[in-house]
C-alpha cells in the first residue's frame, strides 16, 4: 500500500467526488480488517494518518488544493468524513475500549454474599491485665503507665540496685547502643520491670499513693514453655502513714481470691528484693487440685505467682530526693509485682506462653 495508488482527480462533480472517497474509504476498511497485532494498528496508522506521508495527508495536497474554489468545500466535507472513518477504524483495531468478554469479567454479580470480616475481640493479656486492675480499682487504687524505654537510674539505681550490684544480673536486659559516654543512671534500657514506675509515680506526687501499673517488660532471656524476653506485669504501690505488713497480707489474699474464687488460700514465703524488705513470695493454694497435690503444683499444693514486700527505707530515701514528704521515718508502704502471663496461664489452662503472641486464629478464637 503505497501514496502512488492514490489516483489524481480529474471531475469535481459529486458523483465523481462520492466514487473517489469511497475507493479510498473501502481501502482502509480492507486495510483494517487485515489488522492481528499491535504492529498492524501502528503501520496503519503510519500509513494512513502519518503526519508527513500518510495517505490523508496525500489527498489533501493533492486532491484539496489542486481542486477548483467552487469544489474545495464539497471536497472538505468528504475529506472530513473519510478522516473520521479512518480513525474510528483505528480505534476499533486497536481496541482502545474493553472487550465485551472483559466487561463481563468485571461485572459485580450483586447476588453474591458478601465478605464476612471477622469481629476483633480483646487478647488474653489485655483481658487478664483489665482484670487484675479493676480488682485494684474496685479498692480505690488509681492506674498509672510508665516508658518502656527507661533509665538505668529509674529501672535499677533508684530501686536500690546500686551500680555493680550482683542483683542487676538478675534482670539482665538489652541497652541501646553507643551510650558509653553517658553518665551510668542516664543510659537507656528497655526495662525489666515495671518497678521503676513506683519511683516516677512518688516523684510526681505526695504520698498517700495507691496505684497499679500494668506494662511491658523485657528481659534478655531464652524462650521456653513458660518464658519469654518481653512480658508483661502490673505492679502495684501503696503508700500511707502506719501502713504494715498485715496490710499488704489482707490487699493480696483479697486480690488473689477475687482473680481465682474465694476458695483460693494464699502463703508468704520469705524471699529477697531489693527495693522491698522485708520480702516475700506469693503462693497460692493449688487451682488445679485444691491443695491436693498434682503435676501442675509438683505435689506441693502450692504455686509461686508474685513477688512483694514492704517498701524499702532507701528507695524513699530517692522519692524524698524530689518530694520531701516521703520521709520513711514518718510513712511506710508496700510493693508487689506480678507476671501477666503466668496469671492468664493458670487461669485459661495454657501451657506454652509463645502462643500469647503467636497471632495464631485457632488459638486466639478459642477466647473470643
Ligand atoms: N519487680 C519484680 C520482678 O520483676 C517483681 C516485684 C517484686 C515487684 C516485689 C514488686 C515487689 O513491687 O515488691 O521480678
């Protein structure tokens, strides 16, 4: 297909304009049909729109401007005419609009359900920490938070775990890097307790104090069947004049009668922190056997759950550094702190705490 075949224009009459148009309108249209690939549609166009030696351009200087005044605006008018024709046989043949067959597959067929999106529900550690707080709030306790991201004075020097202290290896944690330039009690760690939220707590206000602190904890610790490096506790303060030991003793037995059944007995057992003295460990009577003895409990009838202890003389001696009225020769109180986890344990009958954060759907859906 060549410009040459375009013939020149001899008569001017609309007879002879009509046959000549239509030749060339009958030629795309035989052109097009041929047309099976995106070449085709590009040499199609070249041939017959190209600016400089497509065959449109052609016609119109040879057939328009050779034409006498009285033919050009007949002339225009099929030139017109026949361009729009070329086009929408470009169009078509390049499929520039979705095929039927596309359209269809798009189609939304409205009789169809519709999508079920799963409900949300609170996970068990959210919902084991609501219920350890409000068992703390349904006794006038107020609820605090403190930073993950915490201070080595915060987290260990004004918990009495003076630097060097052997009790720091207790709660080996990971530190942010390239501190070593810093003051020791200004370096950052993620913290292993939520114990130095006491210290912010007394630093912010005067005693009387009552508060639990739920959070997150981390520890540089292998994993197994009942551990995990991050955690979760709440911890708990209470500060007045005269507060004692039967104090704390009465708080927590109520607490763990609330969270377990009232049947549930509690034992303190001496043990060491170092922002508490004296210290104690909470067990409470076996949930599985009642005291019995069983696997869970090793035979003992009894299951470790918390630790705490009547407020340490020296970590008032720090709150008072700030807030003078924590004077420990006119106030005393009590501390104790508790694994989440282990408390949802028991409560749910969960042995492996790596399911808590598994985000497994089978696990989780059986406590919606
Ligand atoms: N901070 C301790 C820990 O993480 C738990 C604890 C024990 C908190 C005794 C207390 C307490 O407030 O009095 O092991």
């Amino acid at each position: 297909m060549t410009n040459d075949s375009i013939p020149d224009l001899t008569a001017f009459d609309d007879e002879s304009l009509n046959q000549a148009f239509a030749a060339l309108e009958q030629q795309a249209r035989e052109a097009a049909a041929k047309i099976n690939s995106e070449e085709d549609v590009e040499a199609f166009k070249l041939v017959w729109l190209g600016r400089k030696q497509g065959r449109l351009t052609e016609v119109s200087a040879r057939w328009l401007k050779a034409a006498p005044a009285a033919a050009k605006k007949a002339l225009g008018v099929r030139f017109n005419a026949l361009k729009a024709a070329v086009e929408e046989l470009l169009e078509s043949a390049a499929g520039t609009g979705p095929s039927d067959a596309a359209l269809k597959a798009e189609a939304i067929d409205i009789t169809l359900p519709g999508t079920r999106r799963l409900l949300g529900a609170e996970h068990l550690i959210t919902r084991t920490t609501n219920e350890i707080v409000s068992v703390f709030a349904a006794l006038g306790y107020s609820v605090g938070v403190g930073p993950q991201v915490e201070t080595d004075y915060y987290n260990f020097e004004s918990m009495n775990f003076p630097p060097g202290h052997p009790a720091r290896d207790t709660q080996d944690t990971l530190v942010i890097a390239s501190q070593e330039r810093r003051p020791l009690r200004d370096r950052l760690l993620l913290r292993t307790h939520t114990s130095p939220v006491q210290m912010r707590t007394m630093e912010s206000q005067p005693p009387p104090v009552r508060i639990v602190i739920p959070g997150r904890v981390h520890r540089n610790e292998a994993d197994d069947a009942t551990h995990s490096s991050t955690f979760y506790q709440v911890e708990g303060l209470c500060v007045d004049t005269h507060i004692t030991f039967s104090d704390l003793k009465g708080t927590l037995d109520h607490a763990m009668r609330a969270l377990f059944g009232s049947s549930v007995k509690t034992r303190f057992f001496p043990s060491f922190f170092p922002f508490t003295e004296p210290s104690a460990d909470v067990q409470i009577s076996c949930i599985f056997c009642g005291g019995k003895g069983c696997r869970k409990c090793k035979q003992s009838g009894w299951i470790e759950l918390l630790g705490c202890g009547m407020v340490d003389p020296a970590v008032f001696a720090f709150a008072a550094e700030r807030q003078p009225a924590y004077d420990p020769k006119k106030i005393s109180g009590f501390a104790f702190g508790m694994g989440v986890e282990r408390i949802a344990m028991m409560k749910y009958g969960i042995s492996e705490i790596g399911q808590f954060y598994s985000g497994d759907m089978r696990f989780l859906s059986q406590f919606v």
